[in-house]
C-alpha cells in the first residue's frame, strides 16, 4: 500500500512538474513574437537560449543513463526542442555579428564541450553508477549556476528601484518549478535534482520578495527606460542592448534563468 502510495504520489509530482515546465519554456514566446514583427533581434541576446538547451541536454542525458526516469525524459526532450527552435528563430533574425557569437558559443558548449562530457563519461567510467553520479554532479551544478544568473536582475532592480525588469510572475512559476522537482527528488532519494531546487526555491522567494518591497517606489516605466538608456531586463529575455548601439557592441552575455526542468 505504501508503495502504491508513493508511485502515485511520484506520478503527481511528475505531471505537474512537466506541465509547470513547459508554461515556463514557453514564456519567451512573445519576446520572439515581437521580433518577427520586427524583423530583427533587436539586441536581445541568445545566451540564455543556448544555455538552457545545454542544461536540458545534459539532464536528458543524466536521465537516459540512470533508467526510469521517464518525466526527465519527457520534459528535457521537450526543452531541447523548443530551446532549438529557439535559437533557430534567433538565428534567422539576428545580424552577422550576433550569428557568428551564436553559432561559436552553440558549438563551443552544446557540441564540443558536451561531446567531452560524454566521452569522459562513457570512456572513462566504467562502473554505471559512477557514471550517473559523476553526470549527475555536473547536472547539479550547471543547475545552480543557471539558478544564481537572476541575482544581476535583482541587482539591477535594487539599484534602478524598478521592478519591470523582474516580472512577478515569472518568478512565482520559477519558484513553483523548485518546489515540485525538489520534491520529486526526494521521492526518487536523488539529490542532484533535489538540492538545485533548494537554491532554486530560495531564490525565487527573495525575487518575489524584492518585488514587494519595491513594488510601491517603482518608478514610472518611462522614467526607468530614460534613466537607463535602454530597455528593461526580464528573467526570460535577458537585456537589450541600447538601440543606438547595437550596431557597434557584441551581444551581451549575461545568464537569464528559463531552465525549468529540474
């Protein structure tokens, strides 16, 4: 009965960790829906795309090794999509310089590094559970690294005291993603997904804190987007560059968190 009860549990957790992830995948949607009005990337960067394709990469991998982790599957199959169509949207749209940045860090992370990874993992370690706890420690921390990119956001709000460049909601669904994977984890005793999630969790509860205190001395959006001569920060879309110079500086390469998968 106990069993029973866990593997339903399990299974709760797991299809509502799915559904929560890919609403959160899916919510640069109108970030690319404004740059095919536009025609153009508009100084956007493809960083955090790249990035959270790398990270469904190798969680899918990590799940593929361990067996049985079928909402892993689902989910980083599903990431690694949408992240491609992603950047291949990007890639029609951008200009040659943010192309060629583009293409080398694709290369360089989610082909020439990954394959590395790979390799290491699958020549060097004999043993199958050395390999999914090896892959697993790797997964863990690119997972808290993507996790740690928003304290720039929150910076940038405490310092412009603007809270448009750290949507509510957002946050709410990051933190919700925390949560439901970390309890996951702990239904499957596996700590490379669950202690990610407590970073995850303790920084979207500051986020959503942050966004209270300064909620009622934000300033006027005009007044933000003139005082910073550019436009506003997001979770999903990272910074624009300032459109005057946009022709004369490289894309920007700040992390912005739009990994949910565990």
């Amino acid at each position: 009965m106990a069993m029973h009860t866990s593997a339903l549990s399990l299974t709760i957790v797991g299809i509502l960790g799915n559904i929560i992830s890919i609403c959160v995948y899916l919510s640069p949607l109108p970030t690319y829906y404004r740059i095919y009005k536009k025609k153009s990337t508009e100084g956007f960067q493809s960083v955090p795309y790249v990035v959270a394709l790398f990270s469904a990469m190798l969680w899918l991998y990590y799940a593929l090794l361990k067996k049985k982790e079928y909402f892993l599957i689902s989910i980083n199959s599903v990431g690694c999509i949408i992240e491609t169509l992603y950047i291949a949207f990007y890639y029609v749209y951008a200009s040659r310089k943010a192309r060629i940045f583009t293409g080398t860090l694709v290369l360089s992370l989610n082909l020439v590094i990954f394959s590395m990874i790979v390799l290491i993992v699958q020549l060097k370690l004999n043993d199958g559970i050395d390999q999914v706890k090896v892959l697993g420690v790797i997964c863990a921390v690119v997972s808290i690294a993507v996790f740690a990119a928003p304290l720039t956001i929150m910076v940038k709000v405490i310092r412009t005291k603007s809270v448009e460049y750290m949507p509510f909601t957002l946050s709410f669904c990051l933190t919700l993603c925390a949560i439901i994977w970390f309890a996951y984890g702990l239904l499957r005793k596996d700590p490379f997904i669950s202690i990610p999630n407590i970073f995850g969790f303790v920084l979207g509860v500051l986020q959503m804190v942050l966004y209270a205190v300064c909620k009622n001395c934000c300033i006027p959006q005009e007044t933000a987007v003139q005082t910073n001569s550019g436009n506003p920060t997001n979770l999903v879309t990272g910074n624009m560059a300032d459109r005057k110079d946009i022709s004369n500086e490289p894309p920007q390469t700040k992390l912005s968190t739009i990994d949910p998968a565990v």
